[in-house]
C-alpha cells in the first residue's frame, strides 16, 4: 500500500497503524531472510509508537500529522540517534548514532515511526550492495540478482512489501539505480534542497537524501516533509534559490540519443522507445538533444567522488569513531585500524583519490574534473533553454546476477545515466518503465526524468502524470 493509502485507512479506522505495524514486521519476518535488506530492525519500539498514533488518529482525524503512523526504513548511513549507524562497514560496526540526522528529524515531527535501518554498499560505495561488511542483499524480485546499490537495502525492503517508504542517499545514482532495478521510485533531489546533516559523508559536494516509494505523489511528500533550509548545513537552500520552474500542462522532453549510442541493452532501449512513443501519445514533446560534455561524466565522477571520499574518510582513524585495532604507536594504530576495517572497494577509493589530489596530479586529473563540470553545467543550462526535462534510461541494463560484475570498471559502467545529473547539482527522477526478460524472469527497468536546478516539483508533476496514473 502507498502512503496515501494507508492514510485514508487509519483516519477511517479500518486499519489501524498498531495492526499495520504487525504486518511490517511479518513480512520482514517471512522475507528477510532470503533478501537481507535490514541490517537491524526496532519492533519493539515501532509497535510502541504505532500505539500511540492509533490513538492519536482516533483523536485528530484527518487533523493528525502528515506520515503519522508511517513505518519508514533508513539506510544506515543516516543518523538516528542511539541506533547503530554502520554505513555497511566493519570500522563502525559498533558505532552507535549520537544524535538525529535533519531528516530524521523532520521525518520524526510528521509522525514518521522508524522500523529499522537498511543494508548498503559499505560507505555507499557500489552499486549492487554486494560491497557491504554485512553480506550482500538480494532482489526480492529475483533473489539470484542484486537490489542495486548503493541503497539496495532501502530499494528492497519497499519493493518486497515491508515498508511504503525507504530513505536512501545518492551521490552518483545510488537512490535511482536500485529503483530501477528494484521496480519502485526513486528521487534525487536538487543538490542543497536537502539536508546533509547526520548523513555519514561520502562525496560531499554530491551526497543527496531522497525517498524509495512507490508512487511519485509518496515520494514528493517525503521529499517535502525532509527538504529545506537547515542552520546545520550550509549548503541548504531555501525554496525559491532558483529561479521559478513551472508546471506545465504538457511537456518538452530532450533525448540526448548520441549517449546511447554504446552499452545500452537492446531491449532496455526498446522499452525507452516504447516510452518517448507514449509520451508523445498523450500530447507532451520529444526531441532530440546534445549533450557532448556527458559523455565525459563517469570519467569525471570517479575522480571528484574518491577525491572527496579519501578527504571525508580520514576521520575514521581508529581514535575518534569506531573500531580499533591497536598498534606500537600513533601511526601504527591508524594504519591497522583502516587496514582491518576499510573493504577493498573503499580502500581502492581512498588510494585513487589521495592519487589525484596529490601535487604532482591535482591539475591533470582533479582540476580537469572540475573543469568538465563546470563544462557539464554549461551544457545543461544551454538545453533546459528549450526542453523542459532530459529523459534517459535510468541504467543500460536491468538487475544483474548476483557476482556477475566482478570488475570494478563494468561496475562503474551502470552509472553513467546518473552520475551526470550529481556532478551538476540537477534534480532527477527514476520510475519503472516495464519489463525485460532475462533467464525467463521479467525483470523491471527505470526510466530517469531530469529537470533544472530547483525543477524537483515539475519532476513530481511529470512522474504522477506518466507513471502514477497509470497505476
Ligand atoms: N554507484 C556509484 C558509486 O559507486 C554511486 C554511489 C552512490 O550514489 N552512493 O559511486
């Protein structure tokens, strides 16, 4: 059930959120071992809060808060104070949460009860969640292949029915991938909409938090309810930074065709053709679009993001978070703590970007990087001149068999659609767009909306006409 859905029901009385909250925790009882999507679960205290809002819906009606009784699952790089906040990785293993993320605690102020903490790629680095500490998830649609990543956990435990809304963060497509792969919808919001404080950092000047749902209008209220200014973030906008980006009636849609031209599966685009044809169908506009500098994206990402990981990541020495593991002397003590406590993909991460921010390098490669950026936000204000949105598949590919990406490059190859619109700061939307076979398993794939800066509501307007609709 959606969010609006089970609203309606607890402000009729013909559910209540305490025997909705029973059901949350049967289903992850009866599927979670297969899937693995929870790192941790808070029944005891989820039941306790349902309770409470049950009473409280009696009481207020329709008058009661927002997501009152809503049960919401946070990946666990997102603070929730005296939890554990692990990001997936043994250095935190037993790092318990001090205080809650921003988001957290809005999500808490609109009634929001939080049922558990989800699993990830460690350090939400990966995209198949096959890089947490804690055993990879699995896709509740094919539990053969991976949920995505690096939110797989939260893409999962919507998609397999445990919760209406997961939290995740993206950084370079980890909200949009795994709703891709996982059937469900994913946002990214407008770099700076969101708040990031109480996220544990990855890429700073990257790092978005937004819902997995499943319908965009879920969405676009979670969104709502975790956006905005906050004194602890700096780089937090207010609502109107940008300027106005309307609704419209109908739409320009750009497809940017020439960066399909490789890698992309063949029935994947089938699909996306199949959508442009829909599109056009119900009166909006699709053309085609150049976007040269995109190309040149993923190269650029895998090099700002380990920059800023092997920046954000010194913090975790053994001393002040976490594990440690002990040594001759203060050296000594850094260097194993890391050593025993990083994974290969975070430690690969780490050496690449001290690599290119070191002096000998920074020009050729993190200054470069930073240059085509620059290129790349260039480019993207020249074509929102004439379309309204960019639309691309949301991956070239559908869910992979579990292992099958054993090379870090091909890995990296699933994020070229979507590391583009972080690199640009740019808002972007992922909702499924039917089916492809593999292994005779329809297999579901996402289709990814990008607006303006500050375009995050014509995104919901574009999602609830084209997708929610049709539901
Ligand atoms: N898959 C991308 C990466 O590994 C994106 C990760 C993310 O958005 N957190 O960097």
């Amino acid at each position: 059930m959606n969010i609006t859905q089970l609203r309606t029901q607890f402000i009729a009385g013909t559910l209540t959120p305490t025997a909705y909250m029973e059901q949350v925790f049967s289903v992850i009882a009866d599927k979670d071992t297969a899937v693995n999507a929870f790192l941790d679960t808070y029944k005891a205290e989820a039941i306790e809060q349902a309770k409470i809002a049950t009473a409280q819906y009696a009481e207020q009606g329709a008058l009661a808060p927002a997501l009152l009784g809503i049960p919401v699952a946070l990946k666990n790089n997102i603070l929730l104070q005296g939890k554990k906040a692990t990001a997936s990785s043994k250095i935190l293993e037993n790092y318990i949460a001090t205080y809650d993320a921003t988001i957290v605690t809005r999500l808490k102020e609109a009634g929001a009860i939080i049922i558990g903490a989800t699993n990830m790629d460690e350090f939400a680095m990966g995209g198949s969640t096959e890089n947490s500490a804690f055993g990879p998830t699995k896709n509740p649609l094919d539990v053969t292949r991976v949920p995505g990543g690096s939110s797989g956990g939260s893409a999962a435990a919507v998609a397999m029915g445990a919760v209406p809304v997961a939290i995740g963060t993206d950084t370079g497509g980890s909200v949009r991938q795994p709703a891709s792969y996982c059937g469900v919808v994913g946002f990214k919001p407008t770099y700076g909409a969101v708040s990031r404080y109480g996220l544990i950092a990855m890429g700073s000047s990257l790092d978005q938090a937004g819902p997995l749902t499943n319908t965009v209008a879920d969405a676009e209220l979670v969104h709502e309810i975790m956006s905005g200014l906050d004194p602890a973030d700096a780089t937090t906008i207010a609502e109107d930074t940008y300027p106005n980006v309307p609704v419209k009636e109908t739409y320009t849609f750009g497809v940017p065709r020439s960066f399909f031209a490789s890698g992309v599966d063949a029935d994947v685009l089938a699909q996306f053709e199949a959508k442009l044809v829909e599109l056009t169908a119900v009166g909006h506009t699709v053309v085609d679009i150049e976007l040269p500098m995109f190309e040149a994206g993923l190269a650029a990402y895998y090099i700002v993001m380990p920059a800023e990981v092997s920046s954000n990541l010194a913090r975790f020495d053994g001393i002040r978070y976490g594990l440690s593991a002990p040594g001759d002397n203060l050296l000594a003590v850094y260097e194993n703590s890391r050593a025993a406590g990083f994974g290969a993909e975070v430690k690969r991460r780490i050496l690449l970007g001290t690599y290119v921010l070191s002096s000998g390098y920074y020009d050729a490669y993190y200054g470069k990087a930073e240059l085509v950026r620059t290129k790349m936000r260039e480019e993207l204000a020249e074509v929102f001149k004439t379309v309204d949105c960019i639309v691309t598949p949301t991956a070239p590919t559908p869910a992979f068999v579990v292992g099958a990406q054993s090379d870090p490059l091909s890995m990296y190859s699933q994020d070229i659609f979507t590391v583009p619109v972080n690199l640009t700061g740019v808002p972007a939307l992922s909702v499924p767009m039917g089916t492809v076979e593999r292994d005779g398993v329809p297999l579901p794939v996402g289709v990814q909306y990008i607006g303006p800066h500050g375009g995050d509501s014509r995104l919901f307007d574009i999602g609830k006409k084209t997708y929610d609709s049709t539901l």
